[in-house]
C-alpha cells in the first residue's frame, strides 16, 4: 500500500502538470506578458512602489543625472521631480484611460456594429457611412477636435476623445462578424420561434462576437496608450503637472540634449509596453480566431 502511495503522483502536482503541458501547447508570448503584468501592478500598486512623492518639488535636488545615487534612481527634472516616481504614477494614468477609454467604444461599438449586422438594409448603411467617416479622420486630429470642444486638457476629456476615435474599429469588426453569425441555424430557429430581435442579438449573436471583440482590444490599448500620450505630447491631454507619460516627454524636447533623460525613459516606457500590446495582441488574436489559428 506504501508503495503505491508513494508511487501515485499527488493531485497538486497533476494539476501543475497540466498547466504548464497547456501553457506549452498555447506559445505563451512571455516577455509581453511579463512587461504587461509589470505595467498593471505598477499602475494598481503605485502609491506603494513609488519611491517619493511624483508631485515634489525639490530644488535642492534638481537635474540629477540617473544612477548617480541610489535616493533618485533615474534621475530628477529641473524642479527636482524623482523619474522614476513619475513614470510609475504615469503607468497608472496610462492604464486608466486606456481601461475606461477602450471599455466605452467597445460597447457603444459593437453595439452599432451588431444592430447594423443585423438588421442590414438603410440601418447598415446609414451606421457604416458613419464608421467609414469615423475611421477616414486622421486619428489625432478627430481626438483634438474633441478635447477642443470637450473645453481642453483633462483626463476626463481625453478619455471622450480616445473611445470617439476607437468606437468605430469595434462597430467595423462586429458588424462583418454578425453578417456571418446572423445566417447560422441556431439564429434562424430564433427567428422561427418568435424571439424578439433584441433577444436574439444579446443571447444568441453577441457571445459569439466576444472573441472579436477582444482581440481589438488587445491590438488597440498600444494605440490608446500612444493616442493619450501624442495628445499631452500636444499640451491637450493630461494636464501639466500631472504625472503623465506624454506630459514627460513634451517637458523633456526642449532639454533633450542637456536633460535627456527627462524624455528618454517616459519614450522607452511608452516604446516598450506599445510593443508588449501588440505583440500579445497578434498572439492572442491567433489564439482566438481559428481562421488565423496556426497549426500546432
């Protein structure tokens, strides 16, 4: 009996087994995830790692090269800012927005791209001449026109701005889904039995058009990140002051080859975790859709 018991692997290690076995069968993009993992615990645990408080002033410390002392590691601005402070508080600002922004045009989004997929005819028309003139702007310039008439810099407005700019790419994609969905048997035998349209597309199409919809998200948040901080790059996005990544980088152009480092670590956060999204983005797209699955 010893023996077997001995012999018997126990349920535990089974089941980190099978983990690791599925984590192996799905190519897991590990240094995107690593990178994405470090930007959310910095952007929810920021009061906690930040070092000094990212709003303090500190002349007697100002323009401190980074790695000269251990107490300002990446260095401090001209008005004795810590870095790397900032750039933790601004993963939080990045993050938020990119949440909050990408949360609201994917509802509103699919939502018209679903009744416009459903529905055809002048409805589908009249929804996609709208996307088309949505997605024909060029971006930034629609998300200024916004903020301008939102009344200017503030998270609130760029966040009006960023899901205005996104909405139509979640109407565009859910809509081609639900052109397909919407033909199946089970949709038809909805409609048979006399369930209202309402029903049909929040229980029946819908859950089938989830998958699509986030992998837009994946593949836009790089996009919203780089949209938040071109816009407060510009002086219309984050307010001054504001530990932002885009802040950063605009207060740091004009010093760029004395202070440097005031716009090259806020640049190379916003590079690194733009890269990160996209490629976890394209995995998971790949993931997700098994049209573009690849044969494993």
């Amino acid at each position: 009996m010893a023996t077997q018991d001995l012999a018997t692997p126990a349920p535990a290690a089974n089941a980190a087994t099978r983990a690791l076995q599925k984590a192996r069968e799905l190519r897991l993009p590990w240094v995107p995830l690593i990178i994405l993992a470090l930007l959310m615990v910095a952007a929810v645990f920021a009061p906690l790692l930040a070092p000094h408080n990212p709003e303090q002033l500190n002349k007697r410390d100002r323009e401190i090269p980074p790695f000269q002392t251990g107490n300002f590691l990446l260095g401090t601005d001209k008005s004795g800012k810590d870095i790397l402070s900032r750039l933790i508080f601004g993963a939080r600002t990045s993050v938020f927005i990119s949440l909050v922004a990408l949360g609201t045009g994917a509802v509103i989004g699919s939502s018209i791209g679903v009744i416009s997929g459903y529905y055809g005819g002048r409805v589908d028309i009249v929804l996609m001449r709208l996307v088309d003139a949505v997605l024909g702007f060029p971006t930034v310039l629609l998300a200024l026109i916004i903020v301008a008439i939102a009344g200017g810099a503030g998270i609130g407005n760029v966040i009006v701005a960023v899901a205005a700019t996104v909405w139509a790419r979640f109407a565009r994609q859910a809509r081609g889904e639900v052109l397909s969905i919407k033909e199946r048997d089970f949709v038809t035998l909805a409609i048979v039995a006399g369930v209202s349209p309402p029903v049909i597309m929040w229980r029946h199409i819908f859950p089938n058009v989830i998958n699509t919809v986030l992998i837009v998200i994946s593949l836009l948040v790089g996009q919203t990140i780089l949209l938040e901080a071109s816009l407060s790059f510009l002086g219309v996005g984050v307010p001054p002051g504001d530990p932002a990544w885009g802040i950063m980088v605009s207060e740091g152009r004009d010093q760029i080859f004395d202070i440097w480092w005031l716009a090259l670590f806020p640049g190379l956060a916003i590079t690194i975790v733009v890269m990160a999204m996209n490629f976890f983005g394209d995995w998971l797209r790949d993931t997700l859709d098994p049209r573009l699955r690849r044969t494993r």
